[in-house]
C-alpha cells in the first residue's frame, strides 16, 4: 500500500520541522562551543565535531524530494546524494 499525496506532504513538513529544529539546535551548539572558553573541554569537543555531521545530514534532509524531483543527474541531487552518503551514517554512528 502506498501513500497518498497528502501523506506524503504531511511526511515532507514534518522531515522539514524536525530538520530546522536540529539545526538551529547545532547551531547552538557551535557558537556555545567556539564563543564560550568554558565549554572547551574534551567531552564537549566530541559533541562539537558531531554536531558537524548532524548539521550536513539535516541540509539534506531539507532539500526532502526537490533533488529527485529535478532528476538524478541534477546537480542538487547529487549534492543531496553526497550529505547522505558522507554525513547521515557517521552521524548515526556516533549518536
């Protein structure tokens, strides 16, 4: 059974909601840990260069569907291929 198109919207702004929230969340991160001196120890630096990964991987979850839908030897899809390939699974993996 397969979706239909209004599911697949409701899937599509729920991956962009989630994708935004994680990334002002890295954000965050980030600026807490280059700004703040305090934070720079060996535990958070850890979380620092992860939060790398997740923020990549949820560029490419953002893209969602426009890369395919412009094909997939479509510069955006390839870029879109890419963050997954190279980002989605060490985030995984460290998390």
């Amino acid at each position: 059974m397969s979706f239909s198109s209004s599911e697949n919207r409701a899937f599509d702004l729920a991956e962009k909601i989630t994708s935004v929230v994680s990334v002002v969340g890295a954000a965050f991160i980030i600026a807490t840990f280059l700004f703040d001196d305090r934070f720079r120890k060996a535990i958070n630096r850890l979380v620092f260069y992860a939060c790398w990964g997740n923020l990549f991987a949820n560029v490419a979850t953002l893209i969602s569907r426009s890369g395919i839908e412009l094909g997939v030897n479509s510069p955006l899809c390839q870029f879109q291929a890419f963050l997954i390939q190279w980002q989605v699974l060490p985030t995984v993996l460290t998390s």
